[in-house]
C-alpha cells in the first residue's frame, strides 16, 4: 500500500513538473498575461468604479453575476500598482490547481494512473489551457470551480463529512456567482437531486447547502428589487435571442420583416454590433439618474458601453420582444442559427475573443489541434484567426471531405463519450455497484448536457468558448473510455 501510494505521489510530482515547466517555456516563447479586458470586456465594470466604489457598485451590478468583478475589484484595491502580475500568479494557480484536481478525480474514477497522467499533462499543455490561463476573463475561474466541485462531491459522497458538502456547495454557489448560464434553478437541481437519492443524508444536505442557498437567493431577490428580472445577468438574454432569430437573415427577409413592422431597423443595425446596443433609445430618452454611478453612467470611463446601466435593460427587452415575433412568425431562422451554434460547438476553443497570444503559439495551436490542421491549412491558416472569430465569416468557411470527415470524427468521439458514460452509470445503478462513481458520472455528464442545451440553444456565437468549461469532464470521459477498452484488452489476453 505504502509502495503504490509512493508512485502515485511521483505522477503528482510529474504533473507540476509538467505544468511549471510548461508555463517557463510558453513564457520564454513569448506568452504574456493578457489584463487589457480590464478596459473594454462588456462583463467588467469600469476600472474607476472598482477601485474607488467597489461594495455599491457590486451592490447594484445586475447585468452580470458579482463574483468575478469583485474578485477583479479587491485585486486592484490590494495591488494598484501591480495588479497585471496578481492576476498572473493567482491564474497560475488555478491552473495547478485544476491539474492536480483532474488527475485526482481520474484516480477516484478508478482510471488507471498511467492513463490519467499522460490525459492530465495534454490538457495542462493545451493551447485552449494556455490562451484561457492567460487571460483575465471569467472562463478559466469558472472551469476550474466546475472540476473541483465535482471532485468535491465524490469526496463528499466517500467520506459523508460536514466539511467536505459544504466545500461542494460554496463551490457550486460560486459558479452560479460568476457565471449566469449557471442559474438558481441549476444549483437547486443538484440539491433535490441528492436530496432524492442520499435518504439517509438527507437532513445533512439541507443543513450544508442552506447558506450558499441564501447568499445565491440573496442575489437574485436583489436584482429582481432593482430591475424586475429574476437573474443575474438582466440585459444580456434579450440580445442573445435576438441574435439567434435575426442573425443569419438575408438582407431581403430582414427587408421583409422591417415592412411587416415585426422588427425595427434599430434592432437589426444594434444587435449587429455590440458597442451599438441601445443607441436609438438613447438618443430619445433621458432616464432618471439613481445617484450611483454604475447604474447611471452610459459609458464607462474608456468610452465602452456600462451594460449595468437601464437604457440596455430596456433595448434588451425591446429586442427579445421583437425577436419572440419572428420565431413564432418562422422559427425557421432561430434554427438556422442553432444548426451553426452546434457546428461551432465541436471546434477548438476559444476563437469569439481577440487573443493577444494567439499569434504567440499559433504553430503549436495548429499542431496540437492536429484534427482540425488540414481544416486550418484550406482556409490560408485563418481559422482560428478569421473565420471562427470573425462570426460574420463562418459561412464562408472552406470544406473538403478531409476536413468533413475529421470534424465528423471529433464531434462523433464526443458523443461517443456521452452515451459510454450513461451507459457506464446505468450500469452501475443497476447493479447496485459503484453508487459514488456512479452519481460523480451523473454530475459530470448532466453538466455537460445542460450546459451544451443552454450555450447553443440561446447563443449563436461563442460556443465552443462555453464548452471549455466542459472539456475536463470530457476529458475524463474519455480517461474511461480508455481504461475500459485497455481492461478489456487485457483480461481477453489473460483468459487466452
């Protein structure tokens, strides 16, 4: 026993190798930390406001979930000066952190060590990894607090301490507090669902999950007293719907709707070009000012448009208005834009954001995404640079069978780990074996589902960026897909 723990220990200790001297070398290549979201990300607040009005500005953000932005706000508050190298060592650390707890969760799910070193160390190595590691933006948090949670509840349903639940559902609270795809509702799915199948712990679960409950409930109550909508990103919906249904139009079927009076020109040049948004209402409308800066101010301090102020909130749902009338009209637009948003979906991420690394470590970008290289080479090397992060571009993305067939063979692998999966924990369940395993799969496999549903059927850009807060569980899917096949390989040869 004291033996196998002693080589585990030296696969830990090869993992942050790999990582530390991974990130020495991607640094020495040129890879910077990238803190300039900090200027003109529509999620951040300004800057001014975070350093000298942090705790009212928080209090009255209701365009985006808090957490990220108050994370941003006491970092700059601690560290004025030096904040770019804070963030830097802090995302560093998550990322040791989100390797080590991958590995970890693989041993758990009884994968072989070897196979979860060698997964572990190409995810840590990644280029997806890198660009998001080195970047100040909520995706790579959110990533890291979804791999730990689950890790958290398979330790919760091992061990049964107080302690451990109640790291599960800050963890699962802080993903709803950073994230608005992640809503209330989702954080009380995980509960009634452990509420259910946990009989004897079912006081236990109540009594751990209450306060992360709360402070969650807290939020949205709060939001809803400020602008009647139960959420916590409140101008942000209207638009992402209105995308979906007006997006990929041609210019004589958005003619069409402007005559039928079902959509305004205003909407469709707005929704066109984020920095736009509630132009036309502003330029007729004053609205009373509230005395607080981030609800009053129209445009942050750097000249980008303050989301948290009403004048979006109102264009918002003048948008989801006008677009609920085209998709009852002809929903056949809305799937026109869901058929490119599952396309999407299976790319390597991210590719919506300008990346300042991007060009850094674009060689190994394209040889590490060796299934999307001849893709990349057809399209003049700007697939990651042009087509897919220029979403007007995507139509006129070039394809051949070659590359046909390796997408198909990337987004059908992916599937292919889904359905392994539920019928890993079917089996399982009905043989009363593994029931920890079992409902760590389940997590894992209904986040992948319900966050999948929620990216594409409401967004049509973006959304192979949300699926990267799924690519260690998919990771780990296909760790006993691997393991399976290798189990079996072996005890066929012991049996011949």
């Amino acid at each position: 026993m004291q033996e196998n723990n002693k080589n585990i220990w030296r696969h830990f200790i090869f993992i942050i190798f790999a990582f530390l001297v991974s990130r020495t070398v991607f640094y020495l290549l040129g890879v910077r930390f990238d803190s300039q979201p900090l200027y003109f990300y529509l999620q951040i607040i300004d800057p001014n406001l975070l350093k000298t009005d942090l705790i009212r500005s928080i209090a009255y953000l209701h365009s985006q979930p808090p957490l990220f932005n108050l994370f941003i706000g006491v970092v700059l508050k601690l560290f004025a000066n030096s904040y770019t190298y804070v963030f830097h060592v802090l995302y560093m650390f998550l990322g040791l952190m989100f390797s080590v707890s991958i590995f970890l969760l693989m041993l758990r799910l009884n994968i072989n060590k070897w196979i979860a070193t060698v997964l572990t160390t190409l995810f840590v190595v990644s280029p997806q990894v890198i660009l998001y590691e080195n970047i100040l933006f909520y995706s790579y948090p959110t990533a890291v607090f979804l791999l730990i949670s689950a890790l958290l509840l398979n330790q919760f349903l091992t061990e049964r301490k107080d302690s451990t639940g109640f790291a599960f559902f800050i963890s699962i609270m802080c993903i709803v507090l950073l994230r608005s795809s992640f809503h209330l509702f989702w954080f009380l799915l995980i509960v009634l669902v452990l509420f259910k199948l946990l009989k004897k712990e079912r006081l236990k679960i109540i009594k751990l999950a209450l306060l992360p409950f709360l402070i969650v409930l807290l939020v949205y109550g709060k939001n809803y007293l400020l602008t009647g909508s139960f959420t916590t990103s409140s101008t942000w919906f209207g638009f992402q719907f209105a995308t979906m249904n007006l997006y990929c139009l041609s210019n004589e079927e958005a003619n069409d709707l402007v005559k039928e009076g079902k959509v305004s020109i205003s909407t469709f040049n707005e929704v066109a070009n984020l920095y736009s948004i509630g132009s036309e209402l502003n330029s007729r409308v004053e609205l009373k000012r509230a005395g607080v800066p981030v609800i009053d101010n129209l445009k942050n301090s750097n000249g980008t448009p303050n989301f948290n102020n009403y004048i979006y909130l109102i264009s918002s749902r003048k948008y989801l208005k006008e677009a609920l009338e085209v998709f009852k009209g002809d929903p056949e637009y809305y799937f026109r834009s869901l058929k490119r948003a599952c396309i999407l979906y299976f790319f390597p991420g991210p590719t919506d954001t300008p990346f300042v690394n991007r060009a850094v470590i674009k060689g190994y970008e394209d040889l590490f995404n060796w299934n999307f290289t001849h893709l990349n080479k057809i399209n003049d090397g700007k697939l990651y640079s042009y087509y897919l992060w220029a979403s007007s571009e995507f139509k006129n993305l070039k394809w051949d069978r070659l590359s046909i067939a390796l997408y198909s063979l990337t987004a059908g692998l992916l599937m292919l780990l889904i359905g392994f999966s539920v019928w890993l924990i079917i089996w399982y369940w009905a043989r009363k074996q593994d029931i920890i395993s079992s409902l760590t799969l389940a997590f894992i496999v209904g986040n992948i589902f319900y966050l999948t549903i929620i990216s594409n059927v409401f967004s049509s850009f973006g959304n192979n960026r949300y699926r990267f807060a799924l690519d260690a569980f998919y990771l780990i899917l296909f760790g006993l897909l691997i393991n399976g096949i290798t189990q079996r390989f072996i005890k066929n040869n012991n049996d011949s």
